[in-house]
C-alpha cells in the first residue's frame, strides 16, 4: 500500500526534512489511534482514511479501477474466488457480488485492523446493495507467501504458503509485491488470475506476464497510472482449454 493509499502523500518530504519527521512521529503514534471516516470508493462504503488525514477523499468513484473492472470481468456467477491482499475489502466486495450467492470468496489479509474495515465494507455495501455480502466471503488474517510490506503489523497473523492454497476458478492479487513469490510457488491452476503489479516492490509486470506464460496462460495488460506518478499494470492471465 502506497503512502498515498495510507493518506500521507499530500505532505511527501524528504526524510531529513524536519516536517517528515514529525510526520513520521504523528503517523507512528496519533494518527491510528483518530478514528477512521466512511468513504464510498468505486461503489463500496468503507473505512480507508482517518480523520485528519490531509489528502483524505470520502469519495472515489474511480478507485483501484482497472484491477476492479479485472476482478468484475473475471468472475462468473457460482465461482469460487481466492483473493490475497484485501485492504479496504473494495475489490473483496465486488468479488462476492460477481460469485453471487452461490459462490464463495476466500479472502487473506495480513493485517488485522484491515480484515475488519474489510468485513465492515461486506456488511455495509450488503445493506445498501440488498445483499448478504458477508456470507459470501471467509476473511482470514494471514500472510501468504512474503512478507515485502504489508499495511501495519502482522500480529496474530496465521501464515499460508503459496503451495497449500486451495483450488479456485479466480484467484485475484493485490499484496504489494508478493505476487511474484506467490504465483512462482502457485500449485493450484485457476482458469483466471488477476494481478495488480509492483514494480517499486519487487513485482514489475514483465516478471509476473513470464511466469504466467510459462504456466500456460494467455496475458492481456491494462495500464495503471498511480497518483505518485509511476506506472504499474492489472494483468489478467487466462488458462486457455486447450492447454
Ligand atoms: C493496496 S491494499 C489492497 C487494496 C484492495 N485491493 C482493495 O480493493 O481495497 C494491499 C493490502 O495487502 C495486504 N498484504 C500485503 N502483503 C500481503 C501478503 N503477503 N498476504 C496477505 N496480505 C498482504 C496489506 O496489508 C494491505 O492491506
């Protein structure tokens, strides 16, 4: 998650800086302990921002837009969804509302303060869609794979190795660089994987479109242009039948 996503982009300074360095004192200390606002992004009512927060938005129609449109795409009604990386729980509820209520989402999450923003989006955007998004979705907290930089701390984190995650018709990534690792140990072949790339965390897109070839599926790559002003790709890999 970039320091914009946390809500601290608008006052980037070096570190030696000394206003960085109150930053970092008031972001270590005051600013979790401020209550977290309600926003409504690309449709899903959660908490992603505390108050005070100086870029903090309510609202953000387009948020994390082309890995949502990746997930909605790829999911058909009955399917069953493995996502690593829930954050805010945006795309966790437009997983769960593409499986519909026969499927299932199997959602992992690191940090324990985000699996319940994230329940509390299932929750929320349920009441407002009519749906019962929370039976839909398993929220667990645990690391899969490496630890590059999760959002906060990983206390009471349970660990799933890449290797044991279970079967899945979709499974979709946005963890901050641990796709790589994740699709590299990947035993499971699920007809659709969704990837949001990293390249300033390790996981540029040339890296994750080679693996994926070579394990037999067919790429398309939709361009990410992030407010920091560097570029990452949603890659969408589909295991063709034929293969
Ligand atoms: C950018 S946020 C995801 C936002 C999410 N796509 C949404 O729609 O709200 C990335 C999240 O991945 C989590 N994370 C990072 N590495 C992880 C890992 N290896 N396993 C599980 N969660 C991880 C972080 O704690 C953070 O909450």
């Amino acid at each position: 998650m970039t320091d914009t996503e946390r809500g601290r982009g608008a006052y980037d300074l070096p570190l030696e800086r000394p206003l960085d360095l109150l930053r970092e004192v008031y972001d270590g200390t005051i600013r979790r302990r401020l209550p977290r606002v309600l926003g409504v992004y690309n449709g899903v009512v959660t908490r992603r921002y505390y108050l005070l927060d100086l870029t903090q938005s309510t609202n953000e129609p387009a948020y994390k837009q082309a890995l949502v449109e990746g997930v909605r795409e790829a999911i058909d009604p009955g399917d069953a969804v493995v996502e690593i990386g829930a954050g805010f729980g945006v795309c966790t509820v437009w997983a769960a509302r593409e499986a519909g209520a026969e499927g299932r989402v199997l959602s992992f999450e690191a940090n324990a303060e985000q699996t319940r923003v994230v329940r509390e989006a299932l929750e929320l955007t349920g009441q407002v869609a009519g749906e019962d998004l929370l039976d839909r979705v398993d929220v667990q907290q645990a690391l899969v794979g490496s630890d590059l930089e999760t959002y906060g701390s990983m206390a009471g984190a349970a660990r799933v190795e890449p290797a044991a995650l279970p079967d899945c018709d979709v499974l979709t990534m946005d963890c901050e660089g641990a796709e790589l690792d994740v699709l590299r140990e990947l035993s499971v072949e699920p007809r659709t994987i969704v990837v949001e790339t990293h390249p300033t965390h390790g996981a540029p897109t040339d890296a994750v479109v080679e693996v994926l070839s070579s394990k037999g599926y067919a790429i398309e790559t939709t361009p990410v242009t992030t407010k920091e002003g560097g570029s990452k790709d949603v890659v969408t890999a589909t295991k063709s039948s034929d293969t």
